[in-house]
C-alpha cells in the first residue's frame, strides 16, 4: 500500500441478483400472488422482472430444490399438496418450531425484544376486528419473522421457514375465515405470554397447538378441494 494512505475499507458487494430474484419469487410464493396451477416460466418472469434468463433460472432451480415449486412440462408449477405431504410437513415443523419456542422462552427475552411480537398481535387483532383477511395474514407473518428473529441458531431458522413456506399460500385461504383468525390469535397470545414468563414448557406447548390447528384446518381445506 502506498506510503501515507490508511487502511481502506473492504467495499461492501452488492447482493447477487439470482438471489434477489429467488428472494423476490419466494416472497411471491409465501403470499399467495403466484395462483397454483399458473405456469412460471423464465422468458415471462424474466420480463416482468426486468431481468435476464439466468438469475431467473437459478432462481427456479433453487426454488425446485427447495420444494417450493415443481417441474412441469417447460415450466414449473407450485404443486399440489396432498394429505400426506400436509402430515409430513407438519411432522417436521412439530419437531422444529416447540424446540425453537422452549429455548428461546428460556432466554427470557426481555420487553424490549417482546415489543415486535405484541406490536404484531395488536395489528392481527385490528384487522380481525375489520374483518381484513390480507392484513391479518401480513401481520401474522411480521409475528412470525418477529420471533425467529430472536433464534441465535439461524440453521434452525432457514429450517422452519423453508417448511412454513411450503404451506404458506395454503394459509392465505384458511386466514381469511374469521372462526381461524379468532383460533390463530388466541394461539399467539398463548405462546407470547409463556415467552414474557419464561415458561419453555408451556411456549413449546402453545406451539404445538397453534401447529395442530393450523394443520387439522388445511387437512379439512385440502379434503374439501379433493
């Protein structure tokens, strides 16, 4: 380095665009803007991306390995859950998400760190109340990212949302009912009270519930479209 120049700073790299064209798509997914059935393929997402073929074919190849889309034809497709694939997702999230929960509630996270968690039920209670089923299914996902945000062991995390992920857009059709809104915020507020106790058992326990409901009312959604 020449002499009388200081130590520059490493310039921070911008994020590859395949993977902000995976994250834009997975977003997509989670939502339930891409309907089941509509055909993704690269030459038209490309385009209304504003983007070369590449990044969106690395992107739909992640996606494809992450379960989250399937091949059809030329093309991928979300694909369509059966009552087997519902249980084996669930198996998995009933082993991951209590976990996380017990060990987290035992950290005892502090009001401060608590803050997003009730911020986000007070909006999911708001847009019950208004009878908004988009409102109240974004402010559950704010919920969700709230507390994984407090999970120190981000392999563990990566985990739970790839398989929250692959029943997401499932969920935006189950939100927008108000008898499953009334059961998912009663669940919440469970589960936030044994985190602010430090109660690990009972954080798992509410979890657990929250997890079973929310299995048992996709299993009767996916019967019901059989």
């Amino acid at each position: 380095m020449p002499e009388g120049i200081s130590r520059l700073q490493v310039l921070d790299r911008p994020e590859p665009l395949g993977d902000r064209v995976y994250a834009t798509l997975r977003e997509y997914l989670r939502a339930g803007r891409i309907p089941a059935g509509q055909p993704l393929q690269e030459a038209a997402l490309a385009a209304q991306l504003g983007v070369s073929r590449t990044p969106v074919r690395e992107a739909l190849a992640r996606l494809a390995s992450d379960g989250l889309v399937v091949t059809e034809g030329r093309s991928f497709v979300l694909p369509s859950l059966t009552v087997e694939d519902i249980e084996e997702i669930y198996a998995l999230r009933f082993l991951l998400e209590p976990e996380a929960l017990r060990l987290l509630a035992r950290s005892r996270p502090g009001p401060a760190e608590l803050a997003p968690l009730r911020q986000a039920l007070d909006e999911m209670d708001a847009a019950a109340a208004a009878g908004d089923g988009a409102a109240f299914m974004e402010a559950n996902y704010r919920y969700r990212d709230a507390w994984t945000a407090l999970v120190p062991n981000q392999r563990l995390v990566r985990a739970i949302h790839l398989y929250a992920d692959h029943v997401r857009y499932l969920r935006a059709f189950t939100l927008d009912e108000a008898p499953v809104r009334g059961i998912v915020l009663q669940g919440l507020r469970e589960l936030t009270a044994a985190l602010a106790a430090g109660d690990g058992a009972g954080a798992a326990r509410a979890m657990h519930a929250h997890l079973d409901n929310a299995r048992r009312i996709l299993l009767k959604l996916t019967t019901e479209q059989n």
